[in-house]
C-alpha cells in the first residue's frame, strides 16, 4: 500500500510544484551570477569549476522547462483522469528529465571537487578527489544508462501500446532508490573531504569550527534525499499524481 504523502488537490499540487521549482531555478540563476561577478571583480578570472556549475545551471534550466511542460500534460493529475495522448507526452518529458538529472550530477560535483583542489592543493588531497571524482562519474554514467535501459523498446516507456515490450518491475526503487542511496553516499563522502585539512589550520578553536561548521552546510542535501527517499518508497502507480 502507498504511504498517502498528502491530500492536497490538484490546483494546489501545480502551484507548490509552480512555486517551488521557480524559486529553486531563481536561487540557482541568481547564486551563479552573484558567484561570476564575485569572480571576475575579486579575483579578475573564472576558474574551472564556474564552468562546470555553468553547465549545470544550464541543464537545471532544460530540468525545470520539461517539468513545467508537464504541468500541461497531466502533473498532478490522477493518471486515470489524463488522456493516452497526454500521458505519452508527460512520459516523453519524464525521459527527458532522466537524460538530464545523471548530467546535473556530474556537473555540480564535479565543480565542488575542483573549488577544493583549488583551496587544498596537496597530492594526497588530490588523489582523494581524484577517486571520488571518478566514483561519481562512474555512477552518473550508470544512472544514465539504467533510466535509458528501463524498457525495451526504449520507446516502450512512452508508448505502451506496442506489443513485446517490457520494463523493469517497480524502477523506482530497483533505479530511483538504489541511485539515491549511493548518491547519497558520495555527497557524504564529498563534504566530509575538506575537514581533516581544515582540523589542521592553525587558527582559534571558534574560527575553525565556524569554518568547518560551513563546509560541513552542504550535507543538508542528504536530509533532502531522506525525504526523497520516502516520497519514492510512497509512490504507487499514480505516476501523474503522485
């Protein structure tokens, strides 16, 4: 039985998905430029990692355009209430958006290890990053093909008219879950990098926990996927919905 997350009906579930993702890709695109004027004022240059979370606000961007599309085919709606037209479309933006999250991934973390090989430039740190880099990369890559690979056609999980085809059973916890989890594992791994060397500075015990206490903000993203994970664990067939 799904775990009934809320009772909220469908004009209100397109405004908070409304509200939401606009303030989400506001704060993203604000942030960014804030962070390119602080760059070129400061430090008259833009390093590798600006790049690397350029791309990532980019597709964030492609991200929240197919799911605003979806609210115009069936978001928030019962799937029984939605048309076999329209579910092909809101699956289409769905496949869209799968193509993209793996990308979004390898983009963000991949300017976070770069901005700490920056500040802690020594070969042990490096080779650290190098090894968590290349976990994430390999786990984006997996992502990627995994969500491509959910139905056979392709085109199967689209139109499910055709006949011979097949998914696999419940994705979202054989896929959506188990990418969660190790995700997870590795934004843990990625915030965490940065304390041993920041244990060493010598500075006063406040100022280096203030400093830590920073670094240490980012693992707020893991209480994010903990709700993330109920929610998957909550979802039944109402894809539209739910």
């Amino acid at each position: 039985m799904a775990v009934a997350l809320d009772n909220f009906g469908v004009g209100q579930k397109q405004t908070y998905v409304v509200a939401g993702t606009t303030v989400g890709l506001v704060l993203a695109i604000v942030t960014y430029m804030a962070r390119l004027y602080t760059r070129l004022t400061f430090n008259k240059t833009i390093y590798r990692e600006e790049w690397w979370m350029g791309a990532a606000v980019l597709v964030t961007c492609g991200a929240a355009v197919c799911l605003f599309y979806q609210l115009t085919v069936g978001l928030a709606q019962n799937v029984d209430d939605v048309s076999n037209s329209d579910l092909r479309k809101f699956m289409i933006a769905l496949w869209m958006m799968q193509r993209l999250q793996p990308i979004n991934i390898i983009c963000i973390k991949t300017s976070i290890i770069l901005f700490y090989i920056r500040i802690f430039d020594t070969p042990r740190f490096k080779l650290v990053a190098f090894i968590v880099w290349i976990y994430t990369l390999l786990l984006a890559i997996s992502i990627w093909f995994a969500t491509l690979l959910e139905c056979r056609p392709i085109s199967f999980f689209w139109d499910k008219d055709q006949d011979g085809g097949v998914c696999v059973k419940n994705p979202l916890i054989t896929i959506g879950l188990t990418s969660g989890v190790l995700s997870c594992v590795g934004d843990i791994v990625i915030f965490l990098m940065p304390i041993p060397a920041l244990s060493k500075l010598r500075l006063e015990p406040k100022k280096k926990g203030g400093l830590i206490a920073i670094f240490l903000l980012g693992l707020s993203v893991v209480c994010t996927s903990f709700i993330r994970w109920v929610a998957l664990l909550g979802t039944d067939a109402n894809i539209t919905g739910e």
